[in-house]
C-alpha cells in the first residue's frame, strides 16, 4: 500500500463503514456495513467485560463544577471541551459539559453509591459517545470529535493492592480482546507528562498502521486515591473506620475499528477477523439457465446448514458475473468464499478460498462441512493475528545512538532505546529527535550495563519511541 | 397501588432500575438492573426491525443552519433544543445543536446517498440519545431532558402508495413489539394540531398507566414529500425523470421501559415480561447443613441445563433465610421462581412460582423440565398481554354528554366521543373539558347517525380523549 491514508479513506468510503461528508468537521456517520463491524465488535468486548463488570449508562452532559472539582482533570481536558450553554433561547444558569470521558459524571454517583466494604470491589463499563473539541487535523476513525463508540469502565477498591491488581486485569482481558481482533500491541507505562490527567500511572497499547505511525488502542489508568479525595468517596471498613477508596479506569475509542481495518487491509479491500465480520462466508452460486434452481437450492441449504452452527453465511445470487461477486467479496473482506456450480453439486466439492491468503481449496460438501470451515476460520484468526505481530515485532529495534533514531522512525521502525528514566532527559530525547516517547517497555536489571542513549548515566528503563498518531 | 407515582418513583429506586439524583434535572444513571431490562428490550426491538432495516449511526450534533431549513419541523422544537455554543474557551462559528431528533442530521446524508430508484426503499433505523431542554416537571423514563434509549426509523420511497404502505407496516412493527412486552395500546391518528412538526399525518399508540393517564408510546409519521423537498432530495426514476422522493419516520423512547414498570408491576414490586427479563428463572436452594452440597450441586445442574435450553437461570445462594430471597425475587419481578431442597430432590419435585399471579405448583424434576418451563413462561406472556389489554378496554367507555367527560376521566377512564372532526371543534371540546383529545380513533361509516359531541352535526370520527403524560 503505497499511500496509506489514502487508501484508508478510500476504503471507508467503499467499504460501506463511515461517510465523513456529515457537515461537521471530525463528525462521521456510520453506513450499514461499517454499523456491523461495530455491533460485532462491542458484542465481543461485552462478553469479556460481563464476566466481573455490569454494564451501566450515565448522562452526556456533565455540569461545569463537577467538571472542575478534579484540578490536574480538567486543565488536561479544558481546552477540548463542549460546552452546551443554551436551553431554547434561555441562557442556562450553569454550563453543561458533553463529557470528554466520564471521570467526573460517575464520580459524584461513586460517593453515593458506595457505603461499606461489602460493595467493594465494584466494576462498572459503559459503551458511549464522547466528545473532544479537536484543534488538529481530524480523521475519520483515529482523530474524531464525536467518538461515537467510547468503552470506558470504572473499578473501585478498598486496598492500595487490589486496585493495582485490577490494572493487572484490564491489561489481561484488553490483550484478549485485541488477541481475538488479530491486533497486535506493543504495553507501555506512559511518561509522566504523557499520562491520564489525574492518574497516579497509565498503561498504554500502543499498535503500528503501516505508514509507520503508532496508534493509541487502549489505556489503562491507576487513579489511586485522587479523585476519590476530590469527590470525596469514601466506604466503611471492616472496623468501621472511614476511608477512601482507591480506583482504576480504562477505555478504547473508535480506534478498535481503524486497527482493525488499517492493519488487516490490503489492496483489494478489507480482511476483516472471523469475530467481526458481518458474515463469515459468502457463498457465490455459479448460475446457469438449466441448473439454476437446483444450485440456489442446494446453496440455500447449505446456508441454512451452516448457520445452524452459528456461522453467519450470504448467498450472492445476484445476476451479474462471478468476476464482480469475487471483487465485491475481497472488497468487503468476508473470510471466506465458497463457489458452487453445477459441476461441484455433480463432484460433491466446492472450492474455498480464504480472503487473508486467497489460498483457494477444494474440499467435499459432505457432514464434515461445518467442522472445515470452524477449522479454516479458526485458522485464519490464528494467520492474521501472527502475520500482524510479526509485522509489528520486526518493526521494533534497538538503537544505541541518538543521532540513528530519524532515520530508524522514517523507515517506519518503532525504536527501543535505553534511557536513565529522567523527565529532563526524555524531553530532551523528544526534543532532539523531534518524535514522541511512547513510554517505558521494560524496567532494566539492576546488573544491566546500559547507558541512557541522552545523559550515558546509568539507565533504568527500555524505553519506546515512534511517531505517533 | 395508591399512589402510582410515589410507587413508581420508589420501585425505579428499589428495583436497580434508574437513579435519579444525577445532578443535572431531567438527566439519570441507568443502574445495572435497569440497564439489563433495556439491553433485552433493544434485542427483542432490534430482531424485529433487522428483518428488512440496516441500522446506522449519525452524529449526536446538528448544525443550525440545517436543523433551521425545514420550517415548520425547527419550530416544534425550537423552545426545546439544547445548543452547543463553545468549544475550549472559543466561541464556535455556528451554533451545533443536541439533536432532539434527528430528522435534519439524517436527511441531508439521504440527498447525497440516493441517486436512483434502485436505492429505493431505503429503510435505516439508529438507537441514540436525544435532548428536550424540558420546561414542564420531568419525570425519570417519562419527561427526560436526555431521551438515553431513542429508537428511531427512517425510510424513504419512489411513491407515495408505498410511503404509505410503510406507515402500516411500521404501526405493525410496533404492535408485534407491544404484544411481546405485554403493554395494551391504543391506535389513534393524532390532530392536526398533534402531529409531528412537518409531518403529513402522525399515528401514535397511548398505553393507560394505573393513575389513569394516558402515555404516549410510540409514534408513526407520513411525512409525504415535505423533507425530501426541503433537504433537495430526489432520485431518477425508471423513465429518467427527477422526483422527489416519499418518506416516512418513526420512534419509541424510554418510555417503553416506564410502561413495562408501570403497567405489570404490583405493591410486591416488578413483574417483568420473560422476554425483557434478566432472568427468567430464579432458582432458591433450601439449604441445610447436612445436604447443602447436594442440593447445591443439583441447582448447578438444573441451571446448566436450562440454559442450554436458551432459558436464563440465576441461583440465589445467598446465605440468608428463602423468606428474604423471596421478597427480593418478587421485587426484581423474574417471572419464576424454584424451590429446591433435600426432601425436593427425594422425591424429584420442585415447586414453580409464577411472578405474575402468584400461583404455585409441583412440577417433576424430570426431562420434561425444560418443556415445562418454557411452556409455562409462554403462558404468563399471554396472561400479563391479556390482563393488560383487559383492564386497557375496560377503561375504554363511549359518552354521548360532553360535560359528562370530566367525571369519567378523574375515574380513570378513556373517553370515546363522536367528533365532526373540524379543528374548531377539537379546541372547544379540549377546552370546555381540560383534557388533550388524543387523536381519531376510528373513521365513521357514512351511513352513520353519530352526532359531534359538541358541535351536533354530523359525526365523522370516532375520537379519542384522556388525561395525557
């Protein structure tokens, strides 16, 4: 792909996913096709966020001094704000935010809700729209003003230690979730100036889109006791004392979505993850005017068949040539194609072909039917998701020297560099190298000999830097 | 019930439905029980329009100068909008509003997107949330400044025959949806002075809550040509001609969870429709030391097995005395309820409670289990169906004596009066009796004797009047 985003906007337009003309900069609409990629995908998320959250919905608008109880919160948020200030033609009295995330509309529920220790912990998502007052260029998908499919969850705990755990936790299902989509993701503790306005850390996943660029997919906060102090949240403990909780919160953005597009994509369109795909395979009859009827029928059956075990399956019996079908097909990016003609229902055989090789087999249309396509669909999850965590795992290098790092970013690297963990050193790093630190990869051994690449003091951190969305 | 809505506010509170103390009025948190309730009521809504509508996604966000295009649409609800006026500390160029509904977001994408009849019909639906900046007492999942759960269709045709004819279809949509959730309903074709801001003509369902006012549940515009000629939009015809398409529109908010709450719920609590509950079945082991294990066991297997049956089973296992889980059971409103303990499982019986009426009986612990109860949740969705349409028709009374309306309406009951259906009329009757006429019921046969209530000339309609929401 020669022009990354040009194909990526051309593809939302052809793909049936979003139509940016809506006459709101940053404001997309949903089209029928990109709608079911959506439902899929929150369908899956749901599923592993309903094995130990319950699913809760807040209101938009969030009033001006909750906004503001929460100080480091709103200076990081002010700038981006929408501010409702008119009901009909009457001024309102005081100013209603549209949430730029939900911190400051659940928190004030958060100190009413919670008593005592029996209803802690406590684990609350909800699936949203968001809005951020955007000064950069936006783009459908990564950069948006209406994020119109924001997952956030809010934990609260009544130890320092389980609140880290659950961290812990976010980090294990987010990766699930991403295993599932095929996304690969590089973990990063965020640099101070570069965390959650109010958290004590941030865990971030970071992916790469094949201009080079890293996205940011998800986030993972420790808020510690801050807000709980702010919006004064506390529960009754065992002996009866009074204390704050301690709280973590996590979210993915519409983002999901351009990964999973940007990532699996390529030149004849889409490759959508078996998991979200609107349909697993398409079955496209090859139509002649004396077996037409008895090869619908049969292709009917088949449908039929396979959706009885949960496969979700289209005929294409439109009446136009094979050729177009297989390009709307790859256009689309379902996983799977099955052909059958005449000659397949007089041999028992139809051929498959899977959309992320274009491998084409032919096997028998027998009992064993739905047990191959499982087989090949599963398979196909396991292919993507490898193909793109090796793409993403040879794009990483470690790099000694400073003066490397451009040239290494330019040729679309991610770069690994040792750093002595320093604010002063790591802006001086941005600086010089005119890219973002992602954040800290990995803490060193003590034992270890490295040198950070900017100070040659001792270093402390393997540290990532890239350019970044 | 005494006091519906002193009930009403006490059960959403209770019942984990809804809370109202977010602090903004008019705007509340659906909390994780409630939030079930409308995930269920979404699946059922969204199964029945995925038969022949996509569903799509537009902006929460509406410039000005669109929403003020159509000019009898923008003054319906021009007192009502809320208005986005800043963005960080910037004034915005143009004024953006909450969309109250989103006719004017929608139809401007409709003009770029349909070009030719072979577009046509088009029939997308979306579930958003809309804003009224209510000035009259609101009331949680009644009067709401945030509408969280608005359903709402729109369709666009070649003719106005077929326009129609989707108008129909729509209104038996939402019967087929009603009937599901056991929640009566009247058809009335609102007056003029009623009808949705640019339509041609408004269908709308009232349901009766137990105050004996009426609700209006859903609505069903024609909006003939009006939008398509204001938003410039047109297709070619099989002739290559250009004309202006036909549309129509339709919506259902959180009301249909207020009726849900309202019609079937009793002093004990909820009683919820099995389609819409968390669960269908709640399953109390009666537990003692020496056999705790196995009865225990036993539930699991039980609730295994039903769920494999598509049945939801929850086990309430709770180390309190059953006569709390029973009063807990009874207010969350699911439909059955299983006794299990030792002397149960000696002899292979288990008694069912239902919900609705109460009853209890002895079901063997067999292979017909399932059957069973299946079986018996289909009959409690017909009795709670039957008992609300009956007690809907026994309010339902004919009068001849204008002045006589006033009595029967403080006694709860819907006024059938004849009606010359002049608009001057109308006012007079709404007027003389301080109540809202509803909407014309039924057309009058020619032949027919009927006189108008007020004016004494010859009755066209049969029409509706209560004490509305």
């Amino acid at each position: 792909m020669e022009n990354f985003s040009e194909w990526f906007h051309d593809i939302l337009d052809k793909g049936n996913i979003i139509d940016s003309r809506y006459p709101i900069k940053g404001m997309s609409v949903w089209l029928p096709y990109g709608f079911q990629i959506r439902r899929y995908t929150l369908e899956l998320l749901k599923e592993l966020f309903d094995r130990d959250h319950e699913e809760v919905l807040f209101p938009l608008l969030v009033p001006e001094d909750e906004l503001a109880k929460e100080g480091i919160h709103v200076k990081g948020f002010e700038e981006e704000v929408y501010w409702v200030t008119k009901g009909g033609n009457k001024e309102l009295n005081k100013k209603l935010a549209l949430r730029p995330t939900s911190e400051t509309a659940i928190y004030p529920m958060f100190s009413l809700w919670i008593r005592s220790h029996i209803d802690l912990p406590l684990k609350y998502y909800q699936i949203v729209n968001t809005f951020r007052y955007e000064t950069k260029h936006t783009r459908p998908l990564i950069r948006v003003r209406e994020i119109s499919t924001f997952k956030e969850a809010h934990t609260a705990h009544a130890t320092k230690e389980e609140c880290k755990k659950q961290v812990e936790k976010a980090v294990e299902l987010y990766k699930e979730f991403f295993d599932y989509l095929g996304i690969p993701y590089i973990l990063s503790k965020r640099p101070e100036w570069d965390k959650f306005p109010g958290a004590d850390y941030t865990m971030a996943f970071d992916t790469l889109l094949p201009d080079g660029k890293t996205l940011q997919i998800g986030t993972v906060h420790n808020l510690d006791q801050t807000f709980a102090k702010t919006f004064d949240i506390t529960f009754e403990n065992e002996n009866g004392e009074h204390e704050y909780i301690y709280q973590s919160c996590y979210g993915l953005s519409d983002r999901i979505i351009a990964s999973i597009i940007g990532i699996h994509g390529n030149e004849k369109g889409l490759v959508l993850p078996p998991v979200v795909s609107p349909k697993h395979v398409t079955i496209i009859p090859i139509l002649f005017k004396d077996t037409r009827e008895k090869v619908l029928e049969r292709c009917e059956s088949i449908k039929k068949e396979l959706e009885s075990a949960g496969i979700r399956v289209d005929i294409d019996d439109r009446d136009i040539r094979p050729g177009k079908k297989f390009y709307d097909w790859e256009l689309k990016g379902t996983p799977l194609r099955l052909e059958i003609g005449p000659k397949d229902l007089e041999n028992n055989k139809t051929f498959i072909t899977r959309r992320d090789n274009l491998e084409k087999n032919e096997y028998p249309l027998d009992d064993n039917l739905i047990e191959n396509i499982k087989e090949i669909i599963s398979q196909i999850t396991k292919d993507m998701s490898s193909k793109a965590f090796k793409d993403l795992k040879d794009a990483i290098v470690y790099c000694e020297n400073i003066e490397k790092i451009p040239e290494l970013i330019k040729n679309k690297k991610i770069v690994v560099f040792s750093w002595d963990g320093k604010n002063s050193s790591g802006e001086a790093i941005e600086e010089e190298t005119g890219y973002d630190i992602l954040g800290i990869h990995k803490e060193l051994d003590e034992n270890s000999n490295d040198k950070c690449i900017y100070s040659g003091e001792k270093a402390k951190y393997l540290a990532l830097i890239a350019k970044t969305y």
